[in-house]
C-alpha cells in the first residue's frame, strides 16, 4: 500500500503516529523521558559548534563545512549532536 502514489503518505503517516504513541506509553510504564523534537528543525544545516545556518546545503553534501567558523564534520555527526543539544534544552 505504501507503493500506491496516493496512499503512501497517510499511510506513512499514520504509521508514524503510532509508534510515537506506543513510544510515549512505553516510557511512561519505564518512567524515562521523552523529547519531541520539532520536524522543520534545521539539525543538519545548522553548526554545533558555533551555531550558525548553513542554508545551501544540499544532500551530497556529506561533510559539513561552517562558514563562520570553520568547524568541518561529518554531516550525520554534526546532526546528531544537535539533536541532543535541543533535546537537552527542553
């Protein structure tokens, strides 16, 4: 179902919701905490080290160079840490 151009989305969709409700009833039962992390989060485009947002990067882009500071990582990498930067904020 997932293949039919129409349907895929909600699909998707749907199935997405799912798991984060099972995610959140899950961590409940556990007592560990949960973060949500906004979806239009520029977490690839956006230096951790100094902070600034690289806006043309592109997805072959695969190392990510700052502009501003100089700071080169892997692009993977440097996500991920900002993930848990914003994770930690909240």
């Amino acid at each position: 179902m997932v293949l039919n151009r129409r349907l895929s989305k909600a699909i998707s969709n749907v199935a997405w919701s799912e798991f984060i409700t099972y995610l959140k009833y899950k961590s409940n039962e556990n007592q560990v905490q949960i973060v949500q992390i906004d979806k239009y989060f520029p977490s690839s485009k956006t230096c951790s080290r100094c902070g600034s947002v690289k806006k043309d990067l592109t997805l072959q882009d695969r190392t990510y160079i700052c502009t501003e500071c100089g700071f080169e990582i892997d692009r993977d990498l440097n996500a991920s840490i900002n993930i848990l930067k914003q994770a930690r904020m909240e």
